[in-house]
C-alpha cells in the first residue's frame, strides 16, 4: 500500500485529505508542525508528500528544499496564496505540483494518483522494485536485506533477519521452536533448538519497546511463538 504523508497546520483540513486518500486505498499520516514533517519526510519512506506552504517552525519551502536534496519523493505543495512568485519558488525547489486552496478533494486524489503513477513509470525501468515487509512501525526491506522500527535503521545478523521476516510475514500464526529451526536453519533440529530462544530474544532487544511485555513476537507457552499483527 502506497505511503502518503501529509504536512499540514490546519486539522479539518488535514484530515479531509487524510479521509478521500484513505477511501482511494492509500495509507495517510500527518504532521501538524513543520518540524514534525521535516522529521517523518527525511526518517522515513514515502510514496509522496502534500506540503503546506505557511506552517509553524519550519516553513514548506524549507522543508521542500531540504526533502529535495535527499528524495525524489513526489512533492505537492498547497497554498492559500495565490501569487505567482510563490508558485514558481516552490517548483523552482523541486515540487512537483502547487495547488491553490481551496480545492477540492477528489482533484487532490486525481493529482495524486497521476504524480505517483508517473514517478512509478521513471523509476521502474531504472531501480529495482523494493520487497518491503511493513508492520505497525517496522519496515523490513527484503531487496537489500535492512530494517527499521519507528524510522530508526537496526543491524540485524543474517539469521535473525531471516527469523524476523519469517515470522512477520506469517503473522498471527503460531509456530513451534522446531518448525522455525527447519524453516530458517534449513535443517530437522536434534534437541538444538535453544538457538531459536537466542535469536528470539536478539530480535526482541532491537523492535520491543518492553522485551518483558512483547508487543511484536508474542510467546505462546507450551507451543512457541508468533508475531502478532
């Protein structure tokens, strides 16, 4: 699912947009401050950002021109002011469209689809699709084997990647530390199967907020574990 974020000061109207994008299949966060965005839109990965221009502490142009230098995010800006000089510095810093409020919000939708259908068209042919793993704050990147919790990158050996994708890509279902050894060490397990309990416990000091009381890999006693969606 597409990822949007939304840098906007004005609540009804962010959460207009948040709702119509919603409603077309995309999945929507929002800053209210432009701190906040500039954060989300350089920690994390987006398919495209909707960028007010007039917003507390950091302006959209600023943000604009810092996302600019890093991404090639697809960047609309939208403004109330209606002049041209405004227009033509915010395209000049590298967004891609400039939309005047108000407006309505099935054209937002249209504009969107058609600024990351015609992103998605560039890049195809050039970069290679990303394999990407998302749940509820960790983004596991299967093409180049990375992962993040809440934005932050985390180093994970190649075997509790694989343990870590294996069970996020299975999630709710509870597997046994025997099927997880055969699954992920490609072999029957002999009575060694206290190498799963290590990488378990490996995976929860680097996603868990709480390694006591596990928000992600869940232990089911008498059975073994799984991670819950």
């Amino acid at each position: 699912m597409s990822r949007i974020l939304i840098i906007e000061d004005e609540e009804s109207i962010a959460e207009l947009e948040k709702d119509y994008l919603e409603l077309s299949g995309y999945k929507v966060e929002i800053a209210y401050r432009g701190d906040q965005g500039l954060l989300k839109a350089m920690k994390e990965e987006y398919d495209l950002i909707i960028l007010d221009l007039m917003l507390p502490e950091v302006d959209g142009f600023e943000i604009c021109r810092m996302v600019r230098e890093e991404k090639n995010t697809p960047i609309i800006m939208v403004s109330a002011k209606k002049d041209d000089i405004d227009k033509i510095r915010g395209l000049g810093l590298g967004a891609d469209d400039y939309m005047t409020k108000p407006f309505s919000p099935s054209e937002l939708v249209a504009r969107v689809k058609a600024h990351m259908d015609r992103y998605n068209r560039l890049v195809g042919s050039s970069v290679q699709k990303r394999d990407i793993v998302e749940i509820r704050g960790i983004r596991i990147d299967k093409t180049d084997r990375r992962v993040w919790v809440n934005g932050e990158e985390v180093a994970f050996t190649t075997k509790e990647f694989d343990l870590l994708t294996f069970l996020a890509e299975n999630p709710n279902h509870v597997y046994s530390k025997e099927e997880l050894f055969r699954e992920i060490w490609d072999m029957e397990s002999v009575g060694d199967i206290a190498t799963v309990t290590v990488h378990i416990k490996k995976i929860r000091e680097k996603i868990e907020f709480n390694t006591a009381k596990p928000q992600y890999i869940e232990t089911i006693w008498g059975v073994g574990y799984r991670f819950k969606m």
